[in-house]
C-alpha cells in the first residue's frame, strides 16, 4: 500500500487525498452527464423540427450522423471525427452542416460563427425559437461533393439555382399596354 505519513506517522494526509479526488471525480461525472443531456435535448429538439425523430438526438455518434445529413454532407463524417489529426477534417464538414441549416432556418450565413465559438448555444437557441425548416434551402447552401453526399436518398437533394424572373406565361390575356 502507498500513502503518505505526516510526521506524526499517520496517513490522513492521503485519505484526504483520496476524498478531495473522489468529489471531483464525481463532480466531473455530474457535469459530462448534464452537458450530454442538455444537448441531446437541444438536437431532439431541432431534429423535430426538420421532420426526424426526436429519439435520433440521443444517440451518441448517431446524432452527429443525423445533424450531418440534414445539413448535406455524409453522416460518416461522424466517424471520421475519432480518427486523430483527420478528426480536424470533419469539424469543417460539421460547421459546414450547421451553415447549411442554418440556411434552412432561414438564418443568415453570420450564425455559424456562433456555432463554431459555442455550439451549445447555437443548439439552444435553433431548437426553442420559431424558426421553420425549409426543405428547398435558399441560395448560399454549400453543396457537398459526390463523394461527401448524404447516403440517406431523403437528404440527397441537390440544390438547383431559382431563377430570379420567370418570364410570363403565354396563355391567357396579355396587356397589349407593354
């Protein structure tokens, strides 16, 4: 047994130890809990809203999948994000994502800085405002190369440009006043 006398010879010193180490340990379980809680609320939340389960935010790398390919790119990123020095790849895939829904919220380009300084934020407030999901996103979505598409056939809309004019139709009445 290893511990630590003080000069009188007894080892409260080290069960001291043991105790401080204990309660912080403990503390440090409450805290990865409730952040894991908390966020897995926030992305049930926003998952509802985009038309997915809510049961798809509390799975743990699934939710990662899941919030990849609502925002168009490949759920595997997910994945790839334990492998270390490559895991830097699929942040910029996953900030990529929150861009994307974002743009399908309807939110400018600028909320993804706040997503990339404090994503828990971000989550929180995309999941208890009023925003809609847009399944047609407006212009500015970046779109994934083939390679990094969605494997789900649901997600793999691809955005095609809005004409800014439709020109009239030719049916029907003219105003011979043009």
């Amino acid at each position: 047994m290893i511990s630590t006398y003080d000069s009188d010879g007894s080892a409260t010193g080290a069960a001291a130890g043991l105790i401080i180490t204990l309660v912080f340990t403990a503390l440090y379980a409450v805290l990865i809990i409730a952040i894991y809680v908390i966020s897995s609320w926030f992305l049930s939340k926003i998952f509802v809203k985009a038309g997915e389960p809510a049961w798809k935010g509390w799975v743990p790398v699934y939710n990662s999948w899941v919030f990849l390919e609502l925002g168009g790119q490949a759920g595997w990123w997910a994945l790839v994000a334990f492998v270390p020095f490559v895991g830097v790849a699929s942040s910029v895939f996953i900030c990529l994502a929150a861009y994307n829904i974002g743009l399908r919220f309807g939110k400018t380009a600028a909320w993804v800085v706040l997503y990339i300084l404090v994503p828990y934020v971000w989550w929180g407030i995309f999941a208890f405002n009023r925003s809609v999901w847009n399944p047609q996103p407006i212009a500015g979505i970046f779109i994934a190369p083939e390679w990094a598409r969605p494997t789900s056939a649901v997600l793999r809309y691809v955005p095609q440009a809005r004409p800014v004019y439709a020109a009239p139709s030719m049916g029907g009445p003219q105003n011979p006043t043009y």
